[in-house]
C-alpha cells in the first residue's frame, strides 16, 4: 500500500485544509470559547457545519447514511483539526462512537446515528476508569435488572462527557476486572435517573466529565452488541481513538512547526532573521524529519486498519508513540524558538503545548505504546 492519496482522498484534504483554515481556525474557535468559559466547550454551530460537508458520517457505512469511507479519509480530517486546533466532537463522535455504533442494533442506529451526521447530536465514549489509559481493566457494574441492567461505579475525564446527548459506555457484567469476556457496552441516553456529572476544563480547555452512574436502569435494548461480549468492539472502538488521535498530534505538530517557522522568517536579532542562523535551520530541518515519519506511521496504522491486517494493532501503537514523540518535540522546539514570548498568551504556540500535552494521554501516551510494541513484538 502506497503511503500517498488517491485523488478522491486528495480532494476531501483540499476542501478540509480550507474549510478548517477559515472556519476552525484558532481565534474564532479555540480563543473563542475558551474566553467565553464554554461549558461545552467547542460550537455546535461549527459541529453542523461538520455535518453539512459529510464529515460526521465518514466512518458511517452507505448503507446507514454515511460516506462509507474508512480510517485513512477521517485521520484527514483529524490532522486539519489539530493543525488549527479546532475544538470539536469529531474523534470521540464520527471515529469513535461510528465505530462503536457500527455493532450495534438497527434500533440504536435509528435513534442516534441521524443526530450525529446532521451535527445535532453529540456522543462520549466512557471507558477508562483510572488516571491512565487501561482499556483492559473494566469494573464498573452492569447487573441484570428485570429486563435490562443496573449500572454502578464511575467513569472518570470522560471527554465531552457532560455535554453529550448519549454515552457510550463499557460495563463489566460478568467474571473478573481484568478478564477478557465479560464486557458489555451501552448506550447511556443523557437523561437516564442516576448519571451525574463533574465538570473538569482540561488544561487544552477541552471539557471532560467525572461521571457517576448511581443505579442506573437501562432497557435491555441500551446494549451495543452482546451481552458478556463488547470486548471485540471495544476493541475496535479504542484502535479508531489511538490511530485517530495519531493523526491528530501529527497535525497538531505539523501547525507548530508551521507558526514556529513564520516565527523564524519574522522575528530579528543583530540585525539579521534567525531564521537564518544554521542552529536553529539544522533543528527545524530534524524536526519537520520526525513530523513526516510521525505521518507515515499513521497513515500506515490507518490503511492496515481500513484493511483488517491483523498486523494493524501493532502499527496503531506504533503510530501513537510516535506522533506523541513529534508533537511533544515540536511544541517545545516551539516555544524555545520562539523564545521567553513563546510562554505568553499572546503567542498561539503555547495552545499548540497545551493540546499535545491532553492529546498525548488520550488513548495512552507513549510511553504506554512503547511498552504494547514492545510485548507485540514478542519482548
């Protein structure tokens, strides 16, 4: 598989490029809500406007009323949305809650796919219980109830999780924390008796939610799949939020790069632009190197992916390490370019820091996947 776009995929890059450059761009929007201290914290007038170019249904298949198109077409997306820092619902709802939402039952499909591709409907995806990404350990409680279950426990920095209108959420109905069967996901509609919420900003401004499910009565029709056998599906669903996150740290590295090196072309000192001196050329030639292999692996990640390679696992995890390398390497390059003004508000490099920082943890940093590639490979 060639790592370049078909036309098809070059021309959804170039409508993209443009429409998050003007429309997403990070004074109307990030800036924008941020000061406006958004409970929400991203436009829903923007999320439709998602919806009006197709984007919100790219994972959905013809068949349900989406585009049909696979992973490489969202990480498109994805890698705009970093390079202009748009706030928006776009990897937790079109990448992850499409792919959740793909198991499940023509019912559940009816009643909250419409609402996601029209941009009207927003979904969160409640799957880590700790202060780190663990998809393997599930605990909360999902126990029979009449007809359907009983939620109990909490799911906490749920992403968008207070402002969502259902919530995707994986719950433990059987065997151990750890065991491999037994994990059930629901769809948890907004105004279920029980489900409280926590608002957090993050330190990107993203709003997350430390949710509590008191109780929680679910018709059996909630569940996503089967019961006691979510873990293939959830499976899916985490594969969709590291490799779209991949892409995501990449353009959010490719954006830094981008305002640093204006920075550089701009900015003098002893009479001459420092962008000039080899120093810093010799450092910002290496980095755009690490951006562009960051690319590669996940562009790589997501054709194996859209392929159904069982070598695409391994790739996810590389991908993530890797562009969380690139962005943490680009941002601080960044600020240190750009000097003590990089530190300000003024200068939109330290918002670059700031969503690499949340974006890096989302789904498991490096570190994590480093540690998967490693036991992937057989070490």
């Amino acid at each position: 598989m060639p790592l370049y776009h078909t036309d098809d995929q070059a021309m959804l890059a170039d409508t993209v490029r443009s429409f998050m450059a003007e429309e997403g761009a990070i004074k109307p929007q990030l800036r924008h809500w941020r000061d406006k201290d958004c409970p929400d914290g991203f436009g829903h007038a923007l999320w439709r406007q998602f919806a009006e170019l197709g984007l919100n249904g790219i994972l959905v298949p013809e068949a349900d009323g989406g585009l049909g198109m696979g992973h490489v077409e969202a990480g498109i997306v994805l890698a705009e949305i970093g390079r202009n820092l748009t706030p928006s619902p776009f990897l937790t709802n079109a990448v992850m809650g499409a792919t959740a939402l793909a198991a499940a039952a023509d019912e559940l499909k009816q009643r909250w796919l419409p609402g996601v591709m029209a941009g009207a409907t927003v979904l969160a995806v409640a799957i880590d219980e700790g202060a780190k990404h663990d998809p393997e350990r599930i605990t909360l409680k999902a126990e029979r109830s009449g007809n359907g279950f009983r939620l109990s426990g909490e799911k906490p920095c749920v992403i968008q999780g207070a402002s969502a209108d259902c919530l995707i959420v994986a719950a433990r109905t059987s065997g151990a924390d750890r065991d491999t069967d037994g994990v059930t996901l629901f769809a948890v509609p907004k105004d279920a008796a029980g489900v409280g919420h926590d608002r957090v900003r993050l330190v990107d401004s993203v709003m997350a939610s430390h949710i509590r499910f008191d109780n929680v009565e679910l018709v059996g029709a909630a569940v996503i799949g089967e019961v006691d056998g979510g873990r293939a599906t959830l499976n899916r669903i985490v594969a969709a939020g590291r490799v779209g996150a991949a892409s995501e740290l990449v353009g959010v590295a490719s954006g830094a790069f981008g305002v640093t090196t204006a920075y550089l072309q701009t900015r003098k000192q002893f009479g001459r632009l420092i962008g000039e001196f080899q120093a810093l050329q010799h450092r910002a030639a290496h980095l755009y190197s690490e951006i562009e292999i960051a690319h590669a692996a996940a562009f790589k990640a997501q054709q194996l992916l859209d392929a159904g390679s069982p070598e695409a696992e391994l790739m996810v995890s590389v991908a993530k390490a890797k562009a969380s390398s690139a962005a943490n390497l680009a941002v601080r390059e960044g600020v240190q370019m750009h000097g003590g003004v990089g530190m300000t508000d003024e200068f939109d490099i330290g918002l670059y820091m700031k969503r690499e920082r949340a974006l890096t943890e989302f789904m498991g940093d490096g570190n994590y996947h480093a540690g998967r590639v490693a036991a992937l490979s057989g070490y």
